[in-house]
C-alpha cells in the first residue's frame, strides 16, 4: 500500500476518503457486532474503523484505486469504460454504496447526494 502523500494524487485522496467513509457505515449498520478495530487509509488520510472482512475489502478498493489504469481521464467508477474489480467486489460494492449512501444523505450529508446521483 502506498502510504507518501506525494505519490497519491488529489483525486485519489478524495475518492479513498470517500469510499472509507462509505464502508465505515456500511460496517457499523450491517456488522454491528463484530470487533472492529482501526483501518489506517494511506496518504494521512487518518483512520476508520472497520471489522476484518470489511478491512480486507478495503485494502482491495485502495489498491485497485490506486492502480486504476485512466487516472488522467477518470470518470467515476460506474459510468468507467473498463471495470477494474472482480465481479464478486463489483456487487459487494454496489451494496454497500447503496446502503450507506442512503444513510449519509438522511444524515444531512448532501454533499454525498452529489455522489450518489452522478
């Protein structure tokens, strides 16, 4: 995992923080009693707190993230022309997206709304 703030770009920076965000909820409403302990996000971007399924997937997002092949001309992941997870994490992330998203935006989160529809 890349962890210099200098190698990820502002982009990356706010879509990992992004889809911390989303896991965090998602984790907290679906695995509610789970241990979690704290997942460190790379590039100082702090920490979240997850259980260990959802951390494993985490690291699969940030790597993939991190190693997405159109950087220079990146739409957002669901209107991409080229998809880099496996279609298992595909699913798991549509899920979680749509939980959480829904959540975010009835917490006031409208900045999410952004997101969500776009």
């Amino acid at each position: 995992m890349i962890t210099t703030m200098e190698t990820v770009e502002k982009r990356q920076k706010r879509d990992i923080r992004l889809i911390g965000s989303f896991v965090q909820v998602h984790c907290s409403g679906r695995h509610g009693s789970v241990r979690r302990s704290s997942y460190p996000l790379p590039a100082g971007l702090g920490d979240i707190l997850i259980c260990p399924d959802c951390a494993h997937f985490m690291k699969y997002v940030v790597t993939k993230r991190l190693n997405c092949p159109l950087e220079a001309e990146k739409p957002s992941c669901k209107h991409c022309r080229i998809h880099c997870y496996a279609a298992a994490e595909r699913k798991k992330i549509r899920e979680i997206m749509a939980y959480s998203g829904r959540r975010m935006i009835m917490r006031g989160r409208l900045d999410y709304l952004w997101h969500y529809l776009f």
